[in-house]
C-alpha cells in the first residue's frame, strides 16, 4: 500500500474525471486514489467503478446522496486514517489543479510540514481564466477572513492541500460542520491555531474547461457567517 492517498470528491464529473485521473498517475504512479462520489446523476460513480476495476490503486466510495463538499472529504480522511496513510491529498475533479504540483507539495509535507496548500495568492501563484468578479470575492473573502481570525494565511479557501495523518488527527474532524469555502477555511484554521506548520506552496489555477462550476451564493455567505461568528468567538474573554 502506498504511503500516499488522493482524495477527489465528484458530483456530475463525467467528462473531467478520466482526465484528471490519467495526469494523476502519470506524476505519482505510486499513490493510491479514493474518489468520493455523491450519487452523480450522470454517471460519474459509475464511471469511477469502471477506473477501478482496471487500477487496483483506485477506490470508489460511494455516498447515498449529494451532502456537500466538507462531507465528502470527511468520509475521506476518516478511510485514510483508518488504513493508515502518511499523507492525504485533496485534489479537484476537474482539472483546476495542476497535479505535477503535487511533486514539490509531497517533499514539503516529507519533509515535516504539517499542512502543505496549493497557493494562488501567494508570490509565484496565479489564476487563468477567472473573471473580475470571481477574483475580487475569492482575494475579498481571504483578506476578511485572515484579519477577523488573525491568521498569516494568504489562501485560506485553497482546495489544493497535503494534511499529514498526525495533522487530521490532532484537528478533532467530528465536531466540523462547514462545507465548501468554508470547510477549507476551518481546518487550515484549527491546524494553525494548533501551532502547527502551515506552508504555502504557489500554484496556478486554472479555471475548469469541463462541467459546471459548484460555487453559488450559498457557499459563499456561508462562509461569511461562519468566519464571523469565529472571528467574534475568539475575542470574547
């Protein structure tokens, strides 16, 4: 067993999936890989089955109904930790993340970093194909949520990340409830407040050509809420 596990989390991947799938193992051919599927009504838990069954690297999980990015990935780092893996990976389905990336991420988290994150907002990283508006609220929202929790963390909602085992396992993963945006933001949060090392590693995200994107106000103003109240919670004496 490798030492290393790939966590993507899809819901209607289809077309994106089999891409991101094939440059994965090109660059980390020794890694295993959980697909996380939400009951994709397009056949995306299907065709993860198909991958599967030619790589036994590959694992699918399968959840009875679509309950939210934070969800999936607990399920995840809860599989991971109980067949003992070293370093987990979170990785989008649709090709946003570079994973020649994961290179340089993985001799960092090796080499001692609790919590390694694929950057966009740090010197070196880099976003194509946004637009103004996206840009503006992703930069905003960072910024807000560094100052209202104190934080030195420049990418706080990256999805690109390395958690050590040890990581997760000091986080206390059952009493999160955030999901999307959000769910990022807490757990490079807790991981910081703990006092453990946190490295930005710069990337460039590129916006995805496949699909649709899964952002909406919801994630968004949850988020804002959520950072809120913690940022107020964290002041009380």
């Amino acid at each position: 067993m490798s030492e290393t596990l790939v966590i993507i989390p899809t819901y209607n991947e289809l077309s994106g999936l089999p891409k991101i799938v094939g440059r994965l193992r090109q660059v980390l051919p020794a890694a295993d890989l959980l697909i996380v599927d939400d009951s994709s009504p397009d056949g995306t838990g299907e065709l993860a089955d198909q991958l599967a069954s030619k790589d036994s690297a590959i694992e699918v999980l399968h959840r009875d109904a679509k309950q939210g990015l934070g969800r999936a990935y607990l399920a995840g780092f809860s599989l991971a930790i109980d067949k003992g893996y070293q370093f987990i990976v979170e990785m989008d389905a649709d090709g946003s993340h570079d994973p020649a990336e994961l290179i340089q991420m993985l001799e960092l988290a090796e080499s001692g970093a609790d919590l390694v994150l694929g950057s966009r907002w740090v010197p070196g990283g880099s976003v194509a194909n946004w637009p103004w508006i996206r840009r503006f609220i992703s930069k905003s929202g960072n910024r807000y949520a560094r100052w209202v929790l104190n934080s030195r963390i420049r990418d706080l909602t990256s999805g690109f990340r390395i958690y050590r085992a040890q990581t997760l396992r000091r986080i206390s993963l059952d009493s999160v409830s955030s999901q999307g945006y959000c769910f990022q933001i807490e757990l490079a949060w807790r991981a910081e407040r703990r006092g453990m090392t946190v490295i930005e590693h710069p990337i460039r995200f590129v916006e995805r050509v496949d699909g649709k994107s899964k952002m909406h106000a919801g994630i968004v103003a949850e988020a804002l809420l959520k950072v809120t109240w913690w940022g107020i919670s964290r002041r009380r004496p």
